[in-house]
C-alpha cells in the first residue's frame, strides 16, 4: 500500500468507471480514492458498485454538496495519511491528464522530489483540442503567476500531481487558504516555501470530451486576485506543521 489516486467527481457518470479501470490496469499498484460531492447523476453509486470488481484498490468517500476542489483534495489528503500511503496523486476523472502518466510522476518523488507536477509548459509537454484563446488563457496565467509568485514553477496551474508523504506531513494542511483555481497555485507555493524539490514531468492535457467542463468566470477570478493574495500572505504566513513529539499528527480529519 503505496501509492494512492485521489479523483474528485461532480456528475462524472460518464467517465468515472473508464478512468478507474485505466489507472487499475495499468497494473503498477495504484490505489484509488474518489471524493464525490453529491453528484445528481449517480456517479457516487456507481463507483460503489465497482468495489466488488476491484476489493482493496478502489476507495469512496461521499460529501454532501460542491464544497470546492481544494477541500476534497485536502479530505483525501488526510485520508491519504491516516491511511498509510507514501505517495499521493492529484488527478482528473475526464481523461485530461492520461493515466500513463502516473508512473513518471510516481518516479519522480520517489527519487527525491516531494512534488511533482505533471507540466504542460516545459520541453516535451503540451495540450490538445483547447482553442487558441483557452491556451492564452492558460500560458498567461502561469507567467502572471511566475511573475507574482517568484515561484519557479513553468506551469503552476496544474492538476496533475504527485505529493511526497513527507511533504503533506510537513505541511499545515489548515493554512491552505482557496479552493477552487488558485488552489493548485497554492500548494506548490507551499512545497516551495516549505524547501522541497518541485519536479515537473512533461505531459500533455487533452481536453475533456465527456462531460462538462467545471471552469468558470469565478474559478478564473479567484485565480487572478489569489496570487496577489497569495503573494501578500507568504510575508505572514508559516506553512509548516506544528509536530508535537515528533509524530505526525493527522487527527483533524473527520469524515464528511
């Protein structure tokens, strides 16, 4: 029990049992954990009837409502490390990110990175089936980030990641302040404030084609006004966790 995919889902019917089938076969040992927020289309129930097909690999925590992208990847993350498992994976269930990927991310942490990003924006990545103004969209944000930031991350936004234990062990998970686009921003600040390697490990993003896309004007909002946010709280902010008796201490999660 080693390496752990966390995939939030709202009304991913279509694509939900593909993605987990993907990431089992690729037969490297993945666990899976999907965090659905009340999805209407019942794809919280269809997940439950695959823990027969795979017993032991694929988890499901159910939430009531969109409590926001960054607070289901934080209850995994907390599940992730009461749990037992030394890497932990971001992902997407709409095939944007290609489960083929997960090993190279997986290798890169473990051979001493405590993040690693599955990037777009450096040599040998890249995006499929986005229109020109979305890419713009993108690049830009990641420059303006860059700029604001310092943080020498070529492509900050992403969601395809992988996170050391010790890093998410290191880090004060309550201090992680957004939840939706800049979310992802936020994390590898942390990683970088905290002074662990970030990693990036080229991939390329193709555009979901089942589904419906979950970006929006207030998802690209928060991402704009956060990093200024984000950039005025580091003067203030500590990241670290306060470990007492030099244990981890993961006793803030509660189930929801």
């Amino acid at each position: 029990m080693e390496k752990l995919v966390i995939i939030p889902t709202y009304n991913e019917k279509e694509n939900v049992e593909k993605i987990i089938a993907a990431v089992i076969n690729l037969q490297q040992n993945f666990h899976i954990l999907i965090i659905d927020d009340g999805s209407p289309d019942g794809t919280a129930d269809l997940v439950q009837s695959l823990f027969d097909r795979y017993p032991g690999q694929l988890f499901l925590e159910k939430r009531t409502g969109k409590l926001g992208l960054g607070t289901a990847y934080i209850h995994g993350f907390k599940w992730a490390l009461l749990n037992g498992y030394q890497f932990i994976f971001e992902m997407d269930a709409d095939f944007s990110h290609n489960p083929k990927d997960l090993e190279n991310l997986y290798l890169a942490c473990r051979d001493g990175a405590g993040v690693a990003v599955g990037s777009r924006y450096i040599k040998g990545g890249g995006v499929k089936n986005w229109p020109a103004n979305r890419i713009a969209l993108s690049k830009g944000a990641s420059l303006y980030t860059r700029i604001i930031t310092s943080m020498p991350v070529q492509d900050p936004t992403a969601g395809f990641v992988c996170y050391s234990r010790k890093f998410l062990e290191t880090l004060n998970l309550s201090a992680i302040s957004f939840v939706g686009y800049a979310f992802q921003i936020e994390m590898k600040f942390a990683a970088w404030k905290l002074g662990f390697t970030i990693k990036e490990v080229p991939i390329t993003f193709i555009d979901r084609q089942l589904g419906e896309s979950k970006m929006n004007k207030g998802i690209v909002k928060e991402g704009i006004l956060g990093v200024l946010k984000l950039r005025w709280m580091s003067m203030f902010k500590n990241y670290r966790k306060k470990v007492k008796n030099n244990s981890s201490d993961n006793s803030d999660y509660i189930s929801k």
